[in-house]
C-alpha cells in the first residue's frame, strides 16, 4: 500500500477492526485466539511545579538489547524524537521479546492540558500459544512476547499520544528546569502502559457502575484486601465499581518480593480518575521512591526517570506468570447458551459459562450423555464426545462446579449425528485457503491458493485427472512475482469453443496491488492493473486514475464479449472500485462504483469487504456488503446487502438498490456475499444477526437478484454458527458451521442442512461447486489438502 486517506464522519467507517471482523486476517491463520480491541488509556497527569531542580540521575548504560522496537512519529519534531528513542533503548534492555514492538507515536494537543502524555495496547489478545492463562486477555506487546511471534504484523504493538503544549525542555540535556517536564521520563512511563501495566476498566461516574469486559492479568494481580482478584468481580456491577475506588493491592509474588515482602499499593482515589485510577502505584505512598516512583499517576516539573524501576520491572515480570486463582464466592449458576452440535459419529457440546463465573471462580464443567450415562469433564467450552451411533437421537446434561457445590444441571436440544460427506483429494500439497471455479473451454477448473508456499494454482480436468499448474507467486520468474498471493481469487471467461481465455484476479502480501493473470491453455500473461499507482485517489476526485491504495482484500470479474470488467474494494477509503478493458484496447479505465455519496442510489457506507460479479447476458451484477454503523467497541452495528448493475461498460449506467437492510429484528446483515447464474436468474445468499446473537451471525438469508427481493431465510442451530466463507450454485448454499463445512439446500419447500467435514479450521473453509463428468462437488481445502466432497 503506497498511501493512505481515513474518510471522517458517520458513515464513513473505515476501520481496520471492522476488517478484522468480517475477513479472514493474518493473524488468524497462526493459530485459534480472540482479539479484542484496546480502548483505555494510560495518562501521566502533569504534577505541581516543586520550585526544586532534581539532580540529574547519571546516564545508564545498557550493553544488551533484549528485544526490539520501532517507531512511527507522526508530527513529532527532531528533540522530541531524540527524547522518545532514549525511552525506547532502555526499555528494549529490559523488555524481553522475540517479535519486534512497533509504537505508532502522534504528537498534538491533548484534549485536557493536564495530560502531558497517554498510551494504550494496539490490541488484546486470549486464548494464544503461550499465554500462562488461556481465560485472560494480553496485551499485544506481552502476548507477542509470550506467544514467541507477532500475532497480528498489521496492528501496532502500542499507540502513544504527547500532548505538544505542554512546558517541556527541549533541550535535550536530561537536566529539566524546577517548571519544565522531562519528555523521557514521560515517554518511560507511558510506555509501560502499553507495554501492560494498564487496567482495562471503566467506570460510571453517575451510576457507580464498574466494568472490565476483558480482564487482564494486571486485573488478576489487583486484589481487594480480602483477596478477592478484580477480574473476578461482577462485571457490570457496583460491587465492582466501590472496588474501583477503594483499596486495591498487587498480589504477584515478584512484586512482592521487590518491595520488601508487602503486597504493592495501588492508586485508587474516592472519586475515580480515568486513565489513572487502578493503573497506577500510589501516589502518596511512592512518590518519594526515586526510580520505584515512575509508575505514579502524576510527574511533577523538573521530576526525572532514567530506569523503569526495580518494582516496576517485578511487577512486570509477574505479568508474564500465571496469576493465582481466585476465591470461590457462592455457588456456580447455571450456564448459558448451552447446545449439542451435530458431528459424524460425535457431539460437540458447547455453552458459555454461568452469569457469576468469574465470582464464581469455576474449577470444571461436566456433561452427561443421557442415553449412555457417559461423563465428560474440561476447565472450559467445547467439551466432545465421540463414538456415537449415526441416525441416533441424544441430549446431554451440563453442570458447573467449584469449591463451594454444583449448578443445576441444562439439558441440550436432541441432537442426531450425522455422517460426512466422501472426500477425494485433487492436490495433497495444498492448503487451498482461497479457492474458486469456473468452466474453462467445456472442461472444470479450479484456481487455489497455497498458504504456505504462497503459490496461486489452478487445476484442469482432463476426463481423467486433475492437470495442475502455477499461476502465479512462484519465485518471480516469467513476469510471476516472489511475495505471497494472499487475496481472495476471482474467475471469469470470454471467447467460444475451445478458444476461450480464462481471466485470474488475485493479490499479494507486499504491495497489495490488484493483479491479473490470462491463460489461454498454453501460457500466463501477467500486468497489474491497480494499487500500483503514484498516490491514493482520493474518492472526492472525479477524475479516476490508478491509485496507490491497499487494493488487495476483495475482488470479482465479468467477461464478455465487450470486454472485461473487474471491481474491488479499495481499503485505504473504504470504497468499490471498478475497472474495464473493453475488447481491442489495452490501457484499462478506472471507476468509482459505490460507498462515496448518498446521492444516485449510491451509499456512503464502508462498503465491498465481500464481493461478487456476474454476467447473466444483458447486465452486469455486482453483489456487495455495506457497513453503516459501528459501536463503541468497534464491531458493526448495522449495513445492508447491495447490488449495482448495468447494462454497458459506462461508469454514468449504474443503478442500485438493498437486498437486505439492518433492521430491529436483524441487527446486522452481510457477513459474506455469493451469488450464482440459474435458469430463473440469479440467487444471492448472506449472512444475518439476531439481536441475542450480534454482532455475530446466526441465520443464512438468500433472495433472487431483484428489487424488491423475495427472501428466504434459515437457522443452523443443531450444526453450530453459521460463518464464511459462503458459496452457492442458485440452490445449494455451502457455508461454515462452527468452523466446518456445511450445505443448506435452499430451493426445498423446507429447507434441510447437511454436514460436509467434521474437522473444524479456526480460519474458516472458502469452498467452490465443480461438476465432474456429471457429478457435482463441493472443492474445499481440507487438512491441508485441496479436497472433493459429495454426499
């Protein structure tokens, strides 16, 4: 990505998170973790002016780098930086990791003058590799450290704002005036905010209310003098927030240790300060410590900090351990959400843990097969069973216990397990993360991504096996390019016969540009055809160029006779993109289709995370998803599915309209589009929330192109959430079901679903129909391999 432009105002809600939600990312494919975005801060408040000069501590000089960190200034003038990059070598002496630490450093008036500086994680991390305690949430510097690699390269470690008008020295001397602030001293400071001595809590100043949705370790270490961990109170509740506000002790041994076998003070005023109650050590019981006074909520003028501090660096390493359990308050309630999924020849029961879990500080579930009085026994959710009769009816029982006793028993639904689908491998040597189909001069062909070489492969059928050959991302020999093909591929065909060319949108993890290979039987021919321009095109221009945005996430094509037509989303703006290369010509024409005005039919929405084009001989069609509203926590609230057409090449011929709009009973639509070619026309199918269920999905919708649509719509409880990738030929949708491969067959009077694979894959199954001498296939990739189902 060569630039980059951030659209302000409501509807123009290009985030990086809503991504993160509704694509398959990077760092999902390393390994089954949640992500949750960072939204507390940690502030140095500026301290009285003492009428006193510190005495200069003398330079440190540190021999070995024990990880590495990387800088992004934003406005920041040349002391400045030479300020921040003193903080950051000491602290890359003492903050060990094997991923690097990227901060993204603005500077700029802080909206309170009493703020000299605040920082924040890029995000929060549970249940990763390495992580001491799978139901705590890290932060991503420390889950980066724990998990031995960076769990998300595209989200900065930590963010840290300076507040520019403050009375710094600028004279880059270390030696403050008795009314002026050390900048590194701050930059220490707030640099172990981001680095995890942060709480996550907030809380209601009129209510009382105190709230951590997702508790961190630095939230079990802080304890009420009873012993009872904050990351174990209710949450929302007012018994959490009178802790907010009273006393609060650090119970890692380490912290302990370093200050002189007493559990550390915390800073917990009455009334409750954000960004420096819980997060801080107290103020008036160290600010006198000389370097164990850094993590203090206030720096007074002419105040210096050279080191992190002996109990600083304690109490960080306490971070890295497992926290002791809590104390067990009350009986475990009953849990939640509890179901018993279909499998073959297996069960896989899940539910939520009961409403007092953290108070109630659960030591195990257990769950009964009724029909064999079998129990089963884990510390969380799936628990399965295996070896179950297909065709036979069971339902389970599910208990919580702890210390003090045992829930009452939830019965699940009867569930009936199911046999798979056959399975015939096409490719044993790829994963097939993205896979598409298409019929290429009368003969089948897939076109399939390895993730692990990084290679773009496509496979012909010959009548009597499968003919493979690379595409693209093969060492950058014969016009291929070396990084990796990373994006979504797109398949269209044009010419009659057994002369036809197939047409291959795909792109890359380097420069994310939008690149385009044509197969003629023989050889590849290969060009870029946008991203790769001198800068970003701004969406206010009416006049259309390349652009040098990240064009890389979604894409579709339509070939015809009249030329071809291709059309993504361009993520630095939020926008669809289209481009066209009519027949005879060689220099492709630039468009802008949707998501930049609410004027035309058009939105202004964050629009095309998903994508799909076709040509049903008179129009073209382009399907897309559209995000309108985001809540506080970064997840879409609302958006509609949307389709633009027209009958020429000409950017002034589209037309729009909804096929489906957010609304009170379906909170959010969208999640992933498909669309197939049938005799009566063309058949969409997406996603759908429930308000119990948003923002995440829980039914499958389809309607036939048309306006107004006419849709159909089920429910997949007995085979788990339903989820992209979505895929369908007009009748059979195929979709994951709690992240395996399953098949609705929408055209039946009642529609029924089928299990394809039992094995689940955290990153989600893309999968595309293929019909073989005249039997039809579903092509996923499964274990590993570019597989074939059928029933």
């Amino acid at each position: 990505m060569r630039g980059q432009i951030r659209r302000s105002g409501p509807f123009f809600l290009v985030l990086g998170l809503i991504a993160s939600l509704l694509l398959p990312t990077q760092s999902a494919a390393l390994s089954n973790f949640k992500v949750a975005p960072s939204t507390v801060w940690g502030y140095t408040y500026a301290g009285k002016a003492t009428g006193t000069t510190q005495t200069r501590p003398p330079k440190v000089a540190y021999l070995e780098q024990k990880s590495k960190f990387v800088v992004n200034f934003k406005n920041f003038p040349e002391w400045a930086k030479k300020d921040f990059q003193a903080a950051v070598d000491i602290w890359a002496a003492n903050f060990s990791s094997d991923a690097p630490i990227t901060i993204d450093a603005s500077w700029g008036r802080s909206a309170s003058i009493g703020v000299l500086g605040s920082a924040r994680p890029g995000n929060y991390y549970s249940g990763f590799d390495g992580a001491p305690d799978q139901s705590l949430w890290y932060p991503s510097a420390l889950a980066n450290a724990l998990a031995g690699k960076d769990l998300d390269p595209q989200t900065p470690e930590m963010v840290i704002q300076v507040n520019s008008v403050a009375n710094w020295n600028t004279r880059n001397d270390g030696a403050p005036r008795a009314n002026e602030y050390d900048l590194q001293s701050v930059f220490l400071h707030e640099m172990g905010h981001g680095l995890g001595f942060l709480s996550t809590d907030s809380y209601d100043q009129f209510f009382g209310y105190g709230t951590i949705e997702q508790p961190t370790p630095y939230n079990a270490y802080a304890q009420l003098p009873d012993g009872r961990r904050l990351s174990d109170l209710p949450s929302p509740s007012i018994e959490l927030g009178k802790a907010l506000t009273s006393t609060l002790v650090w119970a890692g041994p380490l912290g302990m240790a370093a200050n002189g076998g007493q559990k550390p003070i915390l800073y917990t005023p009455a009334r409750y300060e954000e960004g420096s109650s819980v997060s801080h050590l107290d103020e008036a019981t160290y600010s006198n410590l000389g370097a164990n006074s850094i993590m203090t909520p206030n720096l007074d003028a002419g105040e210096i900090f050279r080191e992190p501090g002996s109990l600083l660096l304690a109490m960080m390493e306490d971070l890295r351990r497992k926290p002791p359990v809590g104390i067990a308050v009350g009986v475990p309630q009953v849990v939640r959400n509890a179901a018993a999924i279909i499998a073959d020849s297996s069960a896989i029961i899940t539910f939520d843990p009961p409403a007092n879990a953290r108070t109630a500080q659960i030591t195990s579930y257990s769950v009964r097969n009724l029909k064999t009085d079998q129990v089963k026994s884990s510390t969380e959710s799936p628990i399965i069973f295996t070896g179950l009769k297909n065709g036979t009816s069971y339902s389970f029982s599910i208990v919580a216990s702890n210390t003090n006793g045992t829930s009452d028993a939830v019965i699940t639904a009867p569930m009936t397990p199911q046999v798979g689908w056959k399975r015939f491998i096409i490719d044993e040597k790829a994963d097939a993360k993205h896979v598409t189909s298409t019929l290429f001069n009368g003969k089948p062909l897939i076109a399939y991504t390895d993730s692990k070489s990084g290679i773009l492969k496509i496979a012909i059928w010959d009548g009597k096996a499968w003919k493979k050959s690379t595409v693209d991302g093969a060492g950058g020999t014969a016009g291929r390019i070396k990084t990796a093909i990373t994006s979504p591929i797109s398949l269209c065909v044009n010419g009659s016969g057994l002369a036809q060319t197939l047409h291959i949108f795909y792109s890359e993890s380097g420069d994310r540009d939008l690149r385009y290979a044509t197969y003629d039987g023989k050889k590849f021919v290969y060009e870029i055809v946008d991203g790769n321009g001198v800068q970003v095109n701004d969406y206010k221009d009416p006049v259309r160029v390349r652009t040098g945005s990240d064009v890389s996430i979604s894409n579709a094509c339509v070939a015809t006779s009249g030329g071809i037509q291709v059309f993504y989303r361009d993520e630095s703006q939020g926008i669809l993109l289209g481009a066209t290369k009519a027949k005879g010509t060689s220099k492709w024409v630039y468009e802008l289709v949707d998501g930049d005005r609410k004027t035309d039919g058009r939105s202004t929405g964050d629009v095309a995370f998903h994508l799909k084009a076709l040509f049903d001989g008179k129009k073209t069609y382009v399907v897309y998803d559209s995000v309108l509203t985001i809540s506080q926590k970064k997840q879409p609230t609302s958006g509609e599915v949307r389709v633009a057409s027209r009958t020429t090449l000409s950017s002034d011929a589209w037309s729009y309209f909804n096929l489906d709009t957010s609304g009170s009973a379906t909170p959010m639509t969208g999640f992933d589009v498909s669309i197939a070619k049938t005799l009566n026309g063309i058949q969409a199918t997406w996603l759908i929330s429930s308000p119990a269920t948003a923002p995440n999905p829980n039914r499958i919708r389809w309607s036939p192109v048309q306006n107004p649509p006419a849709q159909g719509v089920a429910t997949s409880e007995l085979y788990g959430a339903p989820g992209k990738y979505l895929n369908t030929d007009g009748s059979f949708i195929a979709y994951n079901c709690f992240q395996r491969l399953c098949v609705l067959d929408s055209a039946r009077a009642i529609p029924t679903i089928k299990l394809v694979s039992t094995e689940q894959n955290p990153d989600g199954v893309a999968s595309a129909w293929v019909i073989v001498d005249r039997v039809k296939y579903l092509v996923a990739g499964y274990k590993g391999q570019l597989s074939m189902f059928r029933p």
